[in-house]
C-alpha cells in the first residue's frame, strides 16, 4: 500500500478528530454557550450539513486542480475555521464555523478517497479505503477520548485550538507525500462523462444504505456521554475511557471489514447492519446497568464501523468513470445520515423520551438500512446472473 495512502488516513485523523469529539464537550458546551443539551448537538449535524454540501461543490469546482493544491488548500481554511471557534463565545458564530470548517473537510474527504483509489489495483480499494476511513478510527480511540479529557480539564476551547494544531502538522505529510503536479490531459477527470455514470439506480440505493446506516449509529453515538452520565450514572471522568473503548470497537471492525469487503461485501453489510440493531436494541433497553452498557457500547464500534469499508468501496465498483463524484457522493451521503441520527435523536430527548430512547431510534433506522442490503443484494444477484446467461438463451426464452 502508498506510503500517501497512510498519509491521507492520518489526516483525516486529524481533522475526524473535531468530527467525533464533539460527543464527548456536549455538557461542557451547553453550559458554556448556554444553550440545551440537544441544540449543542445540532453543532454535530451543522458539521455534517456542511460536509453534505462540500463534497460535490468542491470535488467539482477543484476538479482540475493538482491533488495537492487542493488537499492543502483544504486543510488550510480547516484549521482557520478551528481557530475562529475557539475564539468565539456566540453560538450562531460557532455554529458557522462548523459548517464552513466541515465543508471544506469534506473536500478533503472527496479528493482524498478519490486519490486513493487512484493509487491501488481495484480488487484493493476497500483496504485503501478502509485506511483512509481507519484515520476517522484512530480519531475514536485518540481524538475523541483526548478531546474530551481536554474539554473536561481545559475548556473545550482548547479541543478545538488542538485540532487546529494537529492539522497544520497533517499538512505537513500531504505536502512532502502528494505529488504537486497536474495530471496528465488524458487522465483528467471530466464533469459529463462523470455525470452520465451516476445515472445509474443501484448507485443511488448505494448512497441510500451508506445514509441509513449512518444515521442508525449516530442517533446513539451522538449522545453517547450524555447518555453514560445521565442514564447509566457513570462519573463524568471515566466518559472519555467508555468512548476510548468505543474506538477500539471501531478499528477491530473496520479491519475485519477491510480485509473482507472486496470479497465479500455484501456478508460484511448484512453481519454489520444486524449487528447493529441487535446492539442498538440491547443498549436502549439496559442503559442503566454500567457493566452492559459499557460492553455494547463496544459492540456499537465493532458493527458500526465495520460496514464502513463496505459502504465506502461498493459505488466505486458502480461507477467506475465517475472517480471523483463517486467519491463526493459518498461523503455527502454518509452525512446525510450524520445530520439526520443526531436530529432525530435531538428530537426525541428534547420531546422528554430520555436519553436512552436515542438508541431505539438507532435500531430503528437499522432495520430500514438492512431492508435497502437485502433489496442492493437482490439486484446485483439479478444482475449478475443475467450477465452469466448466454445472449442465445436470452433471445430464445423472450
């Protein structure tokens, strides 16, 4: 695997950081910009607004840009965006530096996924994606425990000039990593060609399950230390261990998937997504005892993250002329699911539910993602059995 491949996981480690930290600052935010315990968690779906958005705009707009032009520009307005957030004590402010600090992210996400592929043979690209998305990994088990033990010691302020200093040295390695020039006139990615290949439904249903299934993990995830603190009555201080356990969780799973989601991504989807209910479900129900609660919250990493390969690899294989906007789409969808799970979390724990009823709605918005596997595996079993049928045949049973 390219040496720019780990460099490009490692940046999105530092940058996934102030995607995921924010679960673990939401009682020490609402506080500080007193504000609810559900509107500082719009904070989490206003990142995800802006990625929703970023990556098609920006994977356009940079299309012919050199890789690392862009990655660096990128990385850049990131980190200013960090900086203006720490400095601020307005919600509406911070609240507009989340999403133009996670649109430009989102760039990064597209063009990164985009450059990665690029870089390895097509029966590798769920392990260079599963890379490339173990940053966001690392960034469970490092960023988001590190995040929050700063925010409890700190302020969350300094999380936030944290990420801000992580990504300038990320840059670094983009820098010394990516090669600076053009690419070739034939190799160039075109908007038309791009767009014809995403005419294509089972490409769409893609985008839909990789949305499902987000939203499925995050309407718990989101809440996750409120949750740990309110309802299972753990002591604020050991929130950033359950949450560290959580990362581990999440890169035993994506291992495991990358190394089987080429082969086998539809076993990968259907264990992960049931998996995923199942622990939901199980979560939702012994919220008040520690010793399970903190077990699924494991369980929650494990299943969550070990579709992501999966999710990320399958609309490559659909649209293989489309590179780029794949790549974009893909980021947009998975924060579609991003905005909708904290959403409609929000919604049930501010209409009184309880924090647990978080993770019903989870388990929920599974089963919905499962339905979309099976309804993607029948169609592709069509499909490839029509491919396998002799055109004689064909004609002579119409």
């Amino acid at each position: 695997m390219p040496l720019a491949v780990y460099i490009l996981g490692l940046s999105i480690f530092a940058q996934g950081t102030s995607e995921l930290m924010l679960a673990g600052l939401l009682p020490e935010m609402a506080t500080d910009l007193r504000v609810s315990v559900p509107e500082a968690g719009l904070l989490i779906s206003a990142f995800a607004i802006g990625m929703l958005v970023g990556a098609p705009v920006l994977a356009v707009a940079t299309l012919r840009w050199p890789r690392r032009t862009a990655l660096l520009t990128f990385m850049l307005v990131f980190a200013l965006t960090h900086v203006a957030g720490a400095l601020t004590s307005d919600y509406a402010v911070l609240f507009a530096t989340r999403v133009a600090g996670a649109f430009v992210y989102a760039g990064f996400w597209a063009v990164a996924a985009s450059t990665a592929i690029g870089l390895v043979p097509a029966n590798a690209r769920g392990k260079a994606m599963s890379i490339l998305a173990g940053g966001l990994t690392v960034a469970t088990i490092i960023g988001l425990s590190s995040g929050t033990v700063i925010g409890q010691h700190l302020g969350w302020r300094a999380a936030f000039w944290a990420v801000a200093g992580l990504s300038a040295l990320a840059a670094v390695g983009v820098f010394a990593t990516i090669p600076g020039g053009r690419p070739e006139a034939g190799a160039r990615p075109r908007v038309p060609v791009e767009l014809r290949a995403m005419l294509n439904p089972p490409l769409w249903l893609a985008y839909g399950t990789i949305a499902l299934t987000t939203a499925a993990l995050l309407a718990s995830f989101s809440y996750l230390s409120v949750l740990l603190t309110g309802t299972t009555g753990l002591e604020p201080a050991w929130v950033p261990a359950v949450l560290a356990l959580y990362g581990v969780g999440a890169l035993i799973g994506i291992t495991i998937g990358g190394r089987t989601a080429d082969a086998r991504p539809f076993l990968v989807l259907f264990t992960g997504v049931t998996g995923l209910i199942a622990t939901s479900a199980a979560l939702a129900a012994s919220a008040a005892v520690p010793v399970l609660a903190i077990v699924l919250v494991f369980l929650l990493g494990v299943f969550g993250f070990g579709t992501n390969p999966a999710l990320n690899a399958r609309p490559f294989a659909l649209a293989k002329a489309a590179p780029t906007l794949t790549a974009a789409m893909n980021v947009s969808s998975f924060n579609v699911g991003i905005t909708v799970g904290p959403w409609l979390g929000g919604l049930a724990i501010g209409a009184g539910s309880g924090y647990p009823s978080v993770a019903w709605i989870g388990a929920a918005i599974g089963v919905a993602a499962l339905g979309a596997v099976a309804l993607a595996a029948s169609l592709h079993r069509r499909s490839a059995s029509l491919h396998a049928t002799p055109i004689g045949e064909i004609r002579s049973a119409v």
